[in-house]
C-alpha cells in the first residue's frame, strides 16, 4: 500500500482517531480549523496550517508574490469555512539556497497584502533550505465565538445546499488570485443560523461528499444549476477545485429569506444547488475532485 492507492481522505481517517487530545480539543483534524477552548468565556481559539509546493500549487514560472497571495489565502479561507477571524500568522519557507533574494521579497510583499486586507499579523515562523522544490507554509489562530463557529458535521437531511460564487477554470489564474469569503462567512452566522460549511478547495465533487460524511447524510445535486464561470463545462466546474467559495447547508425554512437578504447586501453570486437527504448505501455519483496524492 502506499499514499496513491490509499488517497488523502483515507490517509486521514487512518491515524485522526488515534492523535493525542485533551480535553481542551472540542473539534481536531477532519474540519477545516481545529477548534480549541480558550481563556476568554465566548470565544474559542481556532488553528489552521496550510502549504503550497512548487508543481503542486503553482508553477515554477508563477510570480513570487502570486505565491505569496495564495499561501495566505489558503488558511484564511478554511477560516472562513468555520466563520472565523484570523489575527496571527507564522510562515516557513523551505527553498534551496540558489533561490534569488528578490523572489523571496516579492513573496513576502504577497503574503503580507493578503494578511493586511484581513488585519492578520504575521509574527514570526521559520527557514529552511531544500535540493527539492519550493514550499511555503502558513500556520494561522485566530478565534469564533462558540454561538458562531461553523463545522462540517452539522448539517441535517432535509437541508438546502448553497454555493457562493462561481466554480471551475482555477488554472486559467483564479487560484492566485481569490479572495477569502471571510466577510461573507461572518455575515452568514450574524443574520442566520448555519448547519454545515466548507470552502471549496478541492471542487465539489470531493468536498461535498465530505460535509455530507462528516453530517452523517446523503446529498442530490442539480448539477445543471453549478454556477460555472465563462467558458467551463461542467466537469470542470465539479472538479477542477481551487475555487475557494463557500459550500453550506442550512434549514429549508430559512432558504427564502437567506436569499432575499443576500441579494440586498452583496453582489457576490450565491446559489441553491441541491438539497441533503438521509444517509444512503450507494451515495449519488459525481465527477471526483482533486484527491491529494491520486492525481497524475
């Protein structure tokens, strides 16, 4: 067996039941943040780390403050996912010794436009030199009140999905360049009350099947309804991932409203794609998304 037959969703299950946690850990690895008690009596202490690697994430042609951009991003939209407000950043770079000082500065200018569009401080992290490719880490903490925070185990049969945005086309540049529906996500949990959430990073096709085994349910998807962004088909838009909008699930009561009250606040495209059921023996097949360590 090795990680290519065994895939990155199996990975995980294998050894996330076994970490050490203590009593502090209210949701560990399996969401999009790990979410922690803290001190403060309303809030809890939310981590995330994320990576981007030369081959992987962007290519080795990419501007270096691109790179910057998407690195930071990518944690700031698992925030997002959960409703939460990053504050702190750490950042390691692994890069092998020959990699210009420009390239390196131009990084940082990236990282650092995204950290202040978000009032996040970067604090500190680590170096280290590499014979392979690039890599940028970025670890993240920050808070969600403990009425506010949003997991992926949530949601209920019966409840309506939404997406945010449009899907599909992120290697035509899009995944250098999105931004973090962070202002969304909180807007969400201040005006409605939220099942289920998580930002699109591996396309539909691999994400949905995950909020839907992590609530315990089945889902139906109109896919005729995915909004696709100019000149995507539509496996492109279940799978190609990377777009970084918003996947939730909430009440069929509060659809109406959600909508009407979305249309006045933001020109940001939201749309009903497909409703959750009970958990079924064969789920519905869709066109898979990028599964780490499968793809060729």
């Amino acid at each position: 067996m090795n990680l290519r037959k065994l895939g990155e969703d199996r990975l995980l299950a294998r050894f996330a039941s076994h970490l050490p946690l203590n009593r502090k850990v209210i949701a560990g690895a399996g969401d999009d943040c790990a979410v922690v008690d803290s001190p403060g009596a309303d809030e809890l202490l939310l981590l995330k780390t994320d990576c981007v690697v030369e081959g992987v994430h962007f290519a080795l042609r990419t501007p270096a403050r691109s790179v910057g951009w998407k690195a930071m991003a990518r944690p700031l939209s698992d925030f997002a996912a959960m409703s939460g407000v990053p504050q702190f950043a750490l950042v390691t770079l692994i890069a092998a010794p020959a990699t210009p000082v420009a390239w390196v500065n131009a990084l940082y200018v990236g990282l650092a436009k995204v950290a202040a569009l978000f009032d996040v401080s970067i604090v500190g992290g680590e170096t280290s030199a590499t014979t392979g490719p690039t890599v940028v880490t970025v670890s993240v903490a920050g808070f969600a009140e403990k009425k506010r925070w949003i997991s992926r185990s949530g949601a209920k049969p019966g409840d309506e999905l939404f997406v945010t945005g449009r899907l599909g086309g992120s290697l035509g540049g899009r995944h250098l360049r999105f931004r973090p529906r962070i202002a969304e996500a909180r807007w969400l949990t201040e005006h409605f009350s939220i099942d289920a959430m998580l930002d699109l990073s591996d396309g539909i096709g691999a994400d949905l099947p995950r909020l839907a085994a992590a609530s315990r349910v089945g889902f139906e998807i109109d896919q005729g309804s995915l909004p696709r962004n100019r000149g995507c088909t539509l496996a492109q838009a279940i799978g190609d991932g990377e777009d970084y909008e918003l996947l939730f699930a909430v009440a069929p009561e509060t659809s109406a409203a959600l909508q009407a009250k979305w249309r006045k606040r933001w020109s940001l495209k939201l749309t009903r794609i497909g409703h959750l059921t009970a958990r079924r023996r064969s789920p519905p097949k869709v066109p898979r998304g990028y599964v780490h360590f499968q793809q060729r």
